[in-house]
C-alpha cells in the first residue's frame, strides 16, 4: 500500500497534488511519502514485538538525510555499507549504538571511524577483515562487537545481481566453515562474539528461502553455544520483496515474515535484527518526468521523458519493470497505445519499457514512475551533465525539496585544473 492516488482526476502524493510539485521544482524529481515510510516501518517493528528487536533500515535504498531523520525519530536503527553512510546516520543524529556496519570490503579507516563514534556491531565477512578489524580495536584500546555473516548457501531465487546467499557469492563465510571461524574469533583479543548475521539476498518474493537460511542459522547457534559461545543477537538481514507491477501477485507481508521468524529462531532467546531497505522506501517514492517528445519511429512511437537512466538505473541495469503512470488520470475507457518508453541520454540503454501499454500522452503531460524510492535517487549519476535531480518530502498537505537540484556551475566547479593548464591560453578558432 501507498499513498500516491488520484483524487479527481489527479496524481496526488498523500493531500498535494503531483503537479503542483512540478510546478515548484520543474521536472524531473523523485518525491516520497511521509506516510507510507512511517506505515511500513511500523509493520515491521510491529511483527517483532513478540521479542527484543531492531529494525535497522538499510540506508543503501535511500539514504536522504530526511529520510533517514523520519526513521530514526520512529525509533529506527541504520544497516550502513561504508563510511559515507556511517557519517550520514550520524549526521542525521542516528546513535552509534543504533548502527550496524555491513560489507565485504570495510576499511581501517572505516573501522577506526566507526569505532570512534560508537557502533552497535560489525557484521564481519571475511577472516582477513576480522584480523584487522581486531588490530585496528586493539590499537585504540577497544573490542569490537561483532557476528559473522554466514552464508547459507540457499537460493534467494532472485536476480542473480542481487542475490547474495548462495556460495558462488561473495557475500559471508560459508556456513561449513563457521564453527571454525568462531573459533578463530574468540581468540582475538580485538574482537568480542556477540551473534550471527545472514543476508541472502534483495526482491524476494518467496518465504521459503528465508526459512531455509533461518534454520540453517538456528542449528549454528546451537552449535556455537554447545562450542562455548555467547551467541545474543542474531542479525536476519533484508530482502523481502516489493511488488513493482500491480498486476503481479502481492510478494509476502512483513507480518507473515515475523511470525516466519519466530518459529525458526524466537526460541533461542536472541535479540533479533532485521535490515529491510526495499520494503520500507521503496512504494515510497515515485519518479516525476515531464515528456519532452512524441517520435514516430519506423514501427513504433517513443515516448521521449526528461528523465533517464542516470536517475534511474533498475530499468537498464536488471532489467527491472516500475509502472509507469500518467499524471492527469486518463477517462474511463480511454484506449491504451504501445510506446517505447525512453530518456535523452546517449545509449540505446536508456531505455524504460518497450511496447508499454499507456494511454495517449503528448509533449508536456507529467507522467510517475511508481516504486522509485528504493535504489533509485541513491544509484543516480551525472552521466551526460544532467545534474542529480531534487528530492521532495511531502507529509499531509505539505512538501519541502529535501535535496536541491545542483546548478551548472556547482557541477562544474567540483572539477579543478591543474596549475600547469591554466595559464596555456585557449587556441583561437582557426581559419
Ligand atoms: C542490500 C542489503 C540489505 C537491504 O536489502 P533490501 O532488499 O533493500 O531489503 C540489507 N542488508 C544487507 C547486508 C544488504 O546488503
């Protein structure tokens, strides 16, 4: 569920209507909702409440400092994958205590950083980064709290770019190898054992593998205890899917995934954690685009849209399919028309939908991508110096631009010439 409908006739996120908006910030824009963020995290914190728990939101999907002030003043905590987004929870007044580091590939100085500034645990993947994660805790006179990531080796059956629990991944330690790298752990004079973490991968839209990979890290913790292991916390990731086409059937709810979590582990007497992104931001957003042109091709007519696969790149990057909807609601029985549904950028790649089915549109009508608010302004670039496109918050009757649109010139200021170019002159054109 969102709130993004129509209220006679109009795209309306929550009470303001979409084209207002556009009219404030021109297009294009993501813009999110209040009220579905606020909704679904509380489903999720609501499905734990049989237990201690945290719902630590994974930042990756969208990581606006509103964003994550909205979550945390809810009570969130924050899955964060480096040191820029420690630095933006914290920012955003996150306490340490509430952050947990992920990622194959943390830095000393991430480390050193993260330590310094309080952190709830790192979730270690390899046995190279808990030796030096040890050295660099040592080095400052501390103990890092931590669990290992396990991998599981189940299929998320998911797309293969995203999923992450199978043992040809890089993600974690293969969960054979567990007991053994406990071990090695507990020997560490940097490192103090606090639980297990697993992640088996993003978009599911299946129960099954997440209890498959929830039984596998029951039994290790019975395993690891029966070892000599203060296992308290375990940390069951993220992943749970979101449904990107309303046709398609509803992927699970975040209630049936509690209880799914409490019969594989809420007997262990655990802490549990959960690191949702996707199913908390993402039917949150919506992408705004104004249609610059309608090109009659040889076969087939392009919708050309001011935006583009530099601000969202699931289309061309997994082949993902958002709807696309009009901003002024078609009438009943309007007959729909197949477009290629394309932005300006110079690749055949960007490219959002073939032969989608739409009503008619011309020059200047606004049309919404739905389900953008996950891994979308987050993933933007500025191929082609299109500048990233604003952000906008709205919450009741009202909205604020929660990132500004940057001008030409703060684009082009970010570049520097060195000192032996800047005196050479210019040739002037030639003859
Ligand atoms: C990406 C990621 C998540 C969030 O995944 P969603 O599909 O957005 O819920 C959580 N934990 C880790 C370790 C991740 O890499």
């Amino acid at each position: 569920m969102d709130h993004f409908t129509y209220i006679k006739g109009q795209l309306h996120a929550e009470d303001v209507p979409v084209s207002a908006i556009a009219d404030a910030v021109g297009t294009p824009f993501y813009v999110y909702s209040t009220a579905t963020l606020t909704r679904h995290f509380k489903l999720f914190d609501e499905a734990l409440s049989w237990g201690p728990h945290l719902v630590c939101f994974a930042m990756k999907s969208n990581s606006n400092q509103a964003i994550l002030k909205l979550l945390a003043d809810l009570g969130a905590g924050m899955d964060v994958v480096s040191g820029g987004e420690y630095a933006r929870a914290r920012a955003a007044g996150v306490p340490g205590d509430r952050i947990v580091f992920s990622g194959v590939g943390k830095t000393a100085d991430e480390m050193r950083m993260a330590l310094t500034g309080g952190i709830r645990q790192f979730n270690v993947e390899s046995e190279p980064e808990m030796q030096r994660l040890s050295a660099v805790a040592q080095g400052l006179g501390m103990q890092a709290p931590i669990t290992i990531r396990v991998n599981p080796d189940v299929d998320a059956k998911t797309h293969e770019k995203i999923a992450t629990g199978k043992s040809e991944n890089k993600f974690g330690i293969p969960i054979s190898r567990a007991r053994e790298v406990y071990a090695q752990a507990a020997r560490l004079p940097g490192i103090k054992v606090i639980g297990i973490d697993v992640h088996i991968g993003s978009q599911l839209t299946e129960l099954e593998p997440f209890e498959l990979a929830y039984a596998k890290v029951a039994e290790l913790t019975r395993h690891l205890r029966a070892d000599g292991h203060e296992i308290t916390r375990l940390d069951l990731g993220g992943g749970l899917g979101i449904p990107y086409a309303r046709t398609n059937e509803a992927p699970p709810l975040p209630t049936d995934y509690g209880a799914l979590i409490q019969r594989t582990v809420g007997d262990l007497g655990c802490e549990i954690e959960i690191e949702p992104g996707r199913l908390i931001s993402g039917n949150a957003g919506l992408l705004v685009s104004e249609v610059i042109y309608v090109k009659q091709g040889e076969d087939r007519q392009f919708l050309i849209l001011d935006a583009a696969m530099n601000d969202l790149i699931r289309p061309s990057m997994y082949g993902a399919y958002h709807d696309i909807v009009p901003v002024r609601e078609a009438a009943p029985g309007t007959p729909t028309t197949p477009y290629d549904i394309v932005g300006p950028v110079c690749e055949s790649g960007d490219t959002f939908a073939k032969s989608r089915e739409m009503v008619p549109l011309t020059e200047g009508d606004l049309v919404a991508f739905r389900s953008a608010g996950a891994y979308g302004a987050v993933m933007a670039s500025e191929y082609n110096t299109r500048p990233l496109i604003p952000e906008v918050l709205v919450h009741g009757d009202q909205f604020a631009v929660i990132r500004q649109r940057p001008s030409f010139d703060e684009i082009i200021n970010r570049d520097t010439i060195p000192a032996w170019l800047v005196d050479t002159p210019v040739p002037a054109e030639q003859e």
